[in-house]
C-alpha cells in the first residue's frame, strides 16, 4: 500500500474515512468535536492536553466472541491514565481487574454505591495496613 501524505491546515474540514490506515498520523491543535469513530484499532494512541468532557467511550478491548477478528488467546494491552481530571467520571460494566490507582484524590468516590473512604476505614479497622 502507498502511503499519501495529506496537510490540512486552517480550515473547516469535514472528513469521511473508511478502510484506511492512518498510522503515525498526526493531529495538533485541531478540534474533534462530534467525532465517531468506529471499529478501529486504537492500540498506542496518545491523547494529551484535550478536552474530553462529555465523551463517551464505549465497546472497548478485544474484539469479543463471534466477532472476525476475536483472538481467544489475545490480552488486552493496559490502559494508562496519567494527570486526568476524571471528576465524576462512570464506569459501568467494566473489567478493572488488575486495575490500581496511584496518588489519587477518591474523596466522593463510591463503588457499587459506597463510598470508597469507608471501604477503607473498614479496612483500616480490620487491621489491614
């Protein structure tokens, strides 16, 4: 496949891709409002400095079973999140298996309803460190 290099720059563009590979592409300081992106491989996408208030990410990790692509013996790679503001963010229906948080403010955050501070003064008061 040839690779064809594209510049778009100031203007308002509207794009309709399909089947293409875009790898090593590179977007700065565009805006991507209203953008959907479906069935593509994502893997080492870098996202930084963007807005991301009212995403909604859904159906994603491995192609599940019955889909083309579905790989039982697959892993999925992990994910990073590093200096976010998730603030109110929901997860639901989630594997968060594996899943650690570092240096996290989790004031108000709740899992299946409680809030995690009591989880850990449940905790804390059972003798764990």
């Amino acid at each position: 496949m040839q690779t064809k290099e594209i510049t778009i720059k100031q203007t308002a563009t509207l794009l309709t891709v399909q089947q293409a590979m875009l790898d090593g592409s590179t977007f700065n300081d565009v805006s991507f409002k209203h953008v959907k992106i479906t069935n593509a491989d994502m893997s080492d996408l870098e996202v930084e400095g963007a807005q991301l208030g009212g995403a909604f990410l859904h159906n994603i990790g491995l192609p599940p079973t019955g889909h083309p692509l579905h790989n039982p013996n697959a892993k999925q790679r992990p994910l990073r999140f590093e200096d976010c503001d998730l603030n109110g963010l929901t997860l639901t229906n989630c594997n968060l298996g594996g899943a650690a948080l570092t240096n996290c403010n989790t004031k108000g955050m709740t899992i299946n309803g409680i809030l995690v501070d009591d989880l850990m003064t449940i905790y804390h008061a059972a003798g764990n460190k």
